[in-house]
RNA sequence: GCGGGGAUCGCCUAGCCUGGUAGGGCGUGGGAUUGCUAAUCCCAUGUCAGCAAUGACACGGGGGUUCAAAUCCCCCUCCCCGCGCCA
C-alpha cells in the first residue's frame, strides 16, 4: 500500500497517477475514511486512558483496604462506552484496509504515460531477427503432447518428453548458476502459501483471475516464487548491514489465466503450470533505482548468452501492474510467428509489498524502522524460453540446436 | 493420525496455581573513565503516534468470563518429544 501521508498531503498526485494508470477508484471515500480514522483512534485511545487509570485506582485502593465501590461502577460506565467505540473504530479500520489495499502504487517519474501496451517504450535492441517456417508446436513435434494433457487435465496443461524435459531442467540449473554468479542466494520456497502472505504480493482483485486456491485450507498455489519470497521476511526488521538481499527464487508457478479466454492457445507459451527462476531482491530505497537496472542487465545478459535476439521495453502507465512503480519488460523474438513475445518483467515495487506485509529495516539498535523496497524480476520462466529456443534455433533437418552454455547441463548439442 | 509438553520485547528466562502498571540476564547501540582491542560504570534497547511531555498497543492467533486477563475458560495455528503411517 502506499504511505498514507501522500492520502492527506498530496491527493492530487494520487488523482494524476489514477488517471495515468487508467484505473476506477472512489479516492474521496478513502480521503474521508482516513479522515474518520484518526479521529476514532483518537476517541478510543483517550477512553483507554480512562480506563486504565480507573483499573490503577481500584487497584490501589484494594491493596489499602479500602471500599471501590464508586470507583468499580464507574470503570463499568467506561468500559461498556470503550466497548461501542472499540466496534465502531474496528468497523472503520476495516473500511480503510480494504479501501487503501486497493489502492494501486505510485508511479516512477521515468515511466511514459500512456492508456495500454501500445504507448510502451523500447530501450534496447539485441540479437539479428528472422522469420522461420516452423511455430514451436511444429519443431516440438512428438517431444510436446497437448493433446493427451487436455485428456487428462484441460486445455493450457502438456506432457513433456525426453529432450524437452532435459532442456527444462538445463534452463533451471544453468539459471540457477547464471545468479550465483552474480551473490544471488538460492531458495526453493513453499509452493502454497496462505492468505496473508499472498494478500502482501498482491492486490485482492488479481486473486480472482490468477490464483488457485486449495479447497478447505488457507493456502494458495503460488503464481510466482515472487509471492512467497515477498512474504518470507514479513513482520521482521531487518538488519540495514546485510541490505541488499538477493534471492534467486526457483519454484513451479501455478496460473488460473481466467481473464486470458482464447489468447495464445497454441502450444505452450501461457500455460497453467510452468517452472521459473526468479531474482528477489530487499533494498534500502535509495538504492533501489540502481538495483532494478542491475535485475534487468542480468536478464538480458541471460538472453544473450542464449542467442535469444530481445528487446527491451518500459512498460507505460497504463500497462503496469499494480503494485509495480515501473516495470521493465523483455520481449524475446520468436522467429516462428515473426513477433517479439513477453519473456521477462523486471519491476520495482518500492515500498508498497514493504508497507502490507511491514517488512522494515535499521542500521542500529535506537533506529526508528523504515519501510525497504522490494524488486522483482524474471530471470527466465521455463516454458516461454523453451518457446523461443525452439524457433530461434530450429533447424531445417526439423531438429533444434542447443544453445551453448546449455549444451554441458544436457549432454547434448542437438536436440 | 494418537498421546504428552510448549509458544512472553533479537536470544535465554521470571511472572500463570492465588486476575490489578510485564521483571531480570545475554546480546546490541550510545556515552563516561582508564595512556593500548580488555575491565568497570551510566543511559538506551517490543510496536505505533508525537518535536516533546506523554499516551496507546503488545505475552502465538481468535473468542469468552470480569470493572479489570500474560494469568481463568473455549476454539485454532505452529514448534518439540514419543508412537503410528509414509516419498
């Protein structure tokens, strides 16, 4: 969520931003919640002074044995006062969470603004692209089995085989080694995670359309390693000397696609289920800007090393996602439909995953705690890539060349 | 799954039986002193609001009893030990 100071000192800033990112939001209702709010905290703390210096007298005048009577009928006045103003305030106080966890994060100066995906702004450009004859689901030939899955799980599912299951492990493991390279910590998160946590990672409304939720228990299937990485150091202050923390997250990602009716049905490219590697970094916020350009270099660097031809775009306004104040997207080409396809999202969150799932840091001791910044990153999702190696690098006898730096982790050139 | 024991401010712990301002140790931060990294002493050290005085909140979570709950009652979660089952 964002800092409720901007609520009460900057509301026109809030209103630009609402408008940039095209968004419905009724801003005088939270204004005026807010508003409610600290008078109500204000209300109900001065009733509990009462009371509780009501409790020190009857207290005191017991231990001298002396008659409470008065004292005791009048702590009941207040308490059964304390006790109507506690339900009001609480009712009030979940207004305000519901109202201002929707609220979508501020947006970086350095975004373009603009309604959807066709105001994005291309940044860089690598690799040579051509067209090639084949989609991937022609050059995956007998290796990819859409249809038994649909048989026996429905459509957006596949059976992998042989050497494509190779080339999925090789993508992770050599992912995996790509990060170390660079300090990464490895994680292998839960794969469910319950309400709380995922209600951190993301705005509620996203739940409906992207989250499977296990039937009679608190747990959600992760859309992301994201989700569970942001929630891991939730409810702790974290010590400023070890900032930033990087986590390079490897999980399986599970995805309703529910609002992706008839989009990209063939083959494998949106898929429900995928494996991903994913950079998770914790950073103080003034350092935050360099560490989101640093996550995006290593995810280009990554895509070269795998003669994936890219570009790089700056998602617009009206295209980000909610809690991200800017966002990096990394298109790569897929020669087999002549298109560059999204393959990586590389976002700054600043503080607002920090503020719902108060995750704080401090260099000392006394240090009042602050609010870090959370970033992620794609670092390469399984499934999207094996789309992009299988057209890129197809060949004309229908097999496909391995690239390089994966060539050692399968054991094989040519697939 | 069954039986037993637990959860208190970073760590360790007192308080619970007998309801009435949550105390101590370690660690950490700051300072003093001592001619050396040590020792000693003082202050601070759960969270939030506030310039501050101060106030509120907090004893795993949620209910209940009560004027008043860390403390009494109920439900839930997690951890530990033993047994069972199991990749």
């Amino acid at each position: 969520m964002i800092d409720p100071y901007i609520i009460r000192e900057r509301p026109d800033d809030i209103r630009r931003m609402l408008q940039s990112r095209v968004v419905d939001y009724d801003l005088n209702e939270l204004i005026l919640c807010e508003q409610e709010r600290r008078r109500y905290i204000a209300d109900t703390d001065k009733l509990r002074q009462e009371r509780n210096d009501c409790g020190k007298t009857i207290s005191e005048l017991k231990k001298s044995r002396e008659d409470a009577t008065d004292m005791i009928n009048h702590m009941k006045r207040v308490s059964a006062e304390l006790r109507a103003q506690e339900s009001m305030q609480t009712a009030n106080e979940e207004k305000y969470q519901r109202l201002i966890r929707a609220m979508p994060n501020m947006i970086h100066d350095t975004v373009p603004l603009g309604p959807d995906d066709t105001t994005n702004v291309e940044i860089n450009r690598w690799g040579l692209t051509d067209s090639k004859p084949k989609n991937h689901v022609d050059v995956a030939g007998d290796l990819l089995d859409i249809e038994r899955a649909a048989k026996v799980a429905g459509s957006r599912f596949y059976y992998l085989k042989d050497g494509l299951v190779r080339l999925n492990y090789a993508i992770i493991s050599y992912a995996l080694d790509h990060l170390l390279e660079y300090g990464y910590t490895l994680v292998q998160p839960p794969y469910m995670i319950n309400r709380q946590s995922m209600e951190g990672a993301i705005i509620a409304e996203d739940f409906e359309d992207v989250i499977y939720k296990i039937q009679d228990k608190d747990l959600y299937m992760v859309g992301t390693s994201e989700h569970a990485m942001a929630a891991m150091h939730s409810d702790e202050i974290m010590d400023g000397h070890t900032l930033p923390v990087r986590y390079a997250g490897v999980s399986p990602c599970f995805r309703k696609e529910a609002g992706a009716h008839g989009k990209d049905q063939k083959g494998i490219f949106r898929v429900h289920q995928f494996e991903k590697v994913e950079q998770f970094v914790y950073a103080r916020p003034e350092q935050s800007w360099v560490e989101h350009q640093r996550m995006l270099r290593i995810s280009e660097k990554f895509y070269e090393s795998l003669s994936i031809p890219y570009r790089t775009v700056i998602l617009s306004s009206g295209d980000m996602g909610k809690v991200a104040s800017k966002t990096y997207d990394i298109e790569a080409w897929m020669a087999g439909q002549s298109a560059y396809r999204e393959i990586v999202s590389c976002s700054n969150c600043t503080d607002y995953q920090a503020r719902r799932l108060m995750i704080r840091y401090r260099d000392r001791t006394n240090d009042k705690p602050q609010y870090l910044h959370t970033l992620n990153s794609t670092l390469v999702a399984t499934t999207r890539t094996m789309v992009a190696i299988m057209e890129n690098h197809q060949r004309r006898d229908g097999h496909i060349d391995v690239p390089k730096p994966l060539q050692s982790y399968m054991n094989l050139k040519i697939i």
